[in-house]
C-alpha cells in the first residue's frame, strides 16, 4: 500500500465509507493482514503506520475527508492523494463495502440485512446493496409446488427472507403423519388443506408476505400454466405421481416462458439431492438433466424385475434439502450465482461427501439452441 505509483491514483469513493463486515485486521511492524471470515481468503500488504489507523477510521461515519482530518489529528501528516491511494487499493480487493449500513432498517430482518450487505460486497454491481437486494426479494413472486418436507422448508425459508408473494400448489391435507417433518404445521391444522395452513402460518411470521393458497391437484403443465403469470420462480417440491413426472410438469410449462425453475429435489434415508436450477437461455433444461442422470442403457438385456417401497426420511434430511434448495431460489431471485445449474448434486449424508454429474446441452435441445420446443429425452 506504500507503493508511490499508486499515490496518483485517483478513486470515486462513496459519501460514507466502511470497511466489509467479517473481516479480521492484524498488524505487524510494516504489515497488515486482512481475513475475511467469509470466503477465508487472506490479504497481506507492506504498509506505513498511518494504514492501520486509517482502517481504523472506515467504519461507516466518515467521508473521504473525514478520514484524512481524522488522521492529520491523530499526527499523521499525509496527503488526501495517499489516502485516495489507500483506498484505491481497499477498493480494489473488494474490501470497502459497496452501499450505506442497512443493518438498521427493518428490525425484523437485521441479522439478514447484514447478511445482504455482505453478499454485495462480494459480488458487487451497480446498484446493488443491501436495501436493493431486500427489495428485489419483496417485488418477487414465487410458486411452490408441493408443500411436504422439503417444500414446507422452503416455503418457510422464503417467507422469513421477505419474498413478497409465494404461491403454494398441494391438494393435500395436513395429516398427523406429516408432522415430525413438515415446519409449517401443528396439531392444531390436521385435517386442513395444507397450503391454508401454510399461508396462516406465514401470516403469523410476518403479515407482509401474501402467501396464495392453491388447493390444487397437479396433473400436467396445462394445471400449472394459468398460475406463472407475473412469475419469477417455480420451485417443484411435489412428489407426486413421482419426482420426474412432476419436475418434468414444472419443466414443460415454465420453460416455453422463459422463466426459471427448480426441479428435481429429493431425499432419502442417506441421500440428499437437492433441486437442479434451470434458467431458459442460461443453462441446461431439466430433459437435458434428465439425460444425464439416466445415461445410454449399456446393456439392455438388463431389465428392472422388483422395486421396493421408498424408505423414510427425517426432519434433518427434509430441512436440510429443502433449506438448501430455497437458498437456491433466494439465489436466482438475487442475482447472485447459482450453484445448482449444470450439474446434479447427490449428498451422501453419512460421509458427507458431494457426488457431482455434469450436464452438457443436448444438440437436439431448445436450451442448446437447436429445436423449438423441449425435448424429453429417448424413453
């Protein structure tokens, strides 16, 4: 940071300016060390004195002038220019925050306003702070098909982060089987639709979230078509008459729209798989997905002869799948990169440990660029 070359260097800093949230300063005689809590990457500069107080002094009060009176008082005699360099070089590491601290301005969401801000800061563009990301989640509408383990998880999760409108789709009632996993109900709503439950219970999160019950039973795209109007996301949850079926439902009636969507979730007794994010003109379908995951049949003498009942699941596995796929959605509502496009994850959750399969687009495939309409893989 003591580099002269740098001293010219002239920046466009904001009226107020702080240092990112989660970062760890430590100094040495001639050097500073940053780590940020959240990515653990590490920064060590050559400094003068006069930087660790500076850094000192980026805490969200003082301008640019501030800054420098503040450091001439403490009896550092250094040029505005050094202190435009210093923060040049700040700037340029992605360790000045991006907007104004909007930890403050909803005391409903402060931990989470704070989470925003840092996000900004990492994956800075114009505009976008904390209040804008905030924002951007309230003038959002979602639908969510199914609302069973994982989709109750989700619809929770996306309630509590503020997104303005979440349409719930499931024809089923609360049942007193569905309670040891399934967050948004008790015993008081066995028996009651499930998607009235859930908007009741959102209602008592936070009445600003308008949950729309859909009491509807799914059984194709046609189902799903008159309710993605003004939509920014689809979620599928559902499982019903079986993960693929209502993926490729989800898939059929979203993708011709351009919107985005979720498909594909499921969990097992020790496997989590969390839901395969297709955007249309970004990344690969979900038939392309589909392709992947079943692969070319090597031997086709081979023929399926018995399969056993699905086994169980638990709260851990749904909340956990379910928590990962609406940070997902919270991901595209944002923004921000996505983790779950081209490429379908399976969790062994006994080892922990990740199973990764890449998904190409298919020539043949509208999300290649090739045919006009979706094409579901060879039966």
């Amino acid at each position: 940071m003591n580099d002269p070359s740098v001293a010219a260097a002239v920046v466009t800093t904001p009226p107020i300016l702080r240092l990112r949230r989660g970062l760890v300063v430590e100094h040495a005689p001639g050097a500073l060390r940053v780590t940020s809590m959240a990515t653990r990457e590490v920064i060590e500069y050559a400094v003068d004195d006069h930087v660790v107080d500076l850094l000192a002094c980026l805490d969200g009060t003082l301008d640019r002038g501030g800054v420098h009176r503040r450091l001439q008082e403490a009896g550092h005699l250094v040029s505005l220019g050094v202190v435009d360099a210093v923060l040049a070089v700040l700037r340029g590491d992605g360790l000045l925050a991006t907007g104004p601290d909007a930890a403050g301005a909803d005391p409903r969401r402060t931990a989470q306003l704070r989470f925003l801000d840092e996000l900004a800061s990492l994956h800075p563009a114009p505009g976008r702070d904390a209040a804008s990301l905030q924002a951007s989640l309230v003038a959002s509408r979602v639908v969510v098909l199914g609302v069973g383990g994982a989709g109750s998880t989700v619809v929770a999760a996306l309630a509590r982060a503020g997104v303005g409108e979440i349409v719930v789709v499931d024809a089923d009632v609360v049942e007193v089987s569905n309670l040891d996993r399934q967050p948004l109900f008790d015993t008081d709503d066995v028996g009651s639709h499930k998607v009235v439950a859930a908007a009741a219970r959102v209602a008592t999160v936070d009445p600003a979230v308008r949950v729309v019950p859909v009491p509807l039973h799914v059984r194709g795209p046609a189902d799903l078509d008159p309710l993605l109007d003004g939509v920014d996301l689809v979620v599928s949850c559902a499982d019903q008459p079986s993960v693929a079926a209502a993926s490729g439902w989800v898939a059929d009636a979203a993708w011709p729209r351009g919107l985005p969507h979720i498909v594909g979730g499921a969990y097992g007794s020790a496997l989590g798989v969390p839901g395969f994010t297709v955007v249309p003109g970004s990344t690969a379908c979900w038939w392309c997905a589909r392709s992947a995951a079943t692969g070319p049949d090597d031997d086709p003498s081979w023929q399926a002869a018995l399969v056993t009942p699905r086994g169980g699941t638990i709260s851990a596995v749904t909340g956990l799948v379910g928590n990962m796929t609406a940070w997902e959605a919270l991901r595209v509502l944002l923004g921000l990169p996505l983790g779950f496009s081209d490429r379908l994850l399976e969790l062994d959750l006994m080892t922990m440990q990740w199973h990764e399969t890449s998904v190409s687009r298919r020539r043949s495939c509208p999300c290649a660029g090739g045919a006009s309409a979706p094409v579901p893989p060879p039966a």
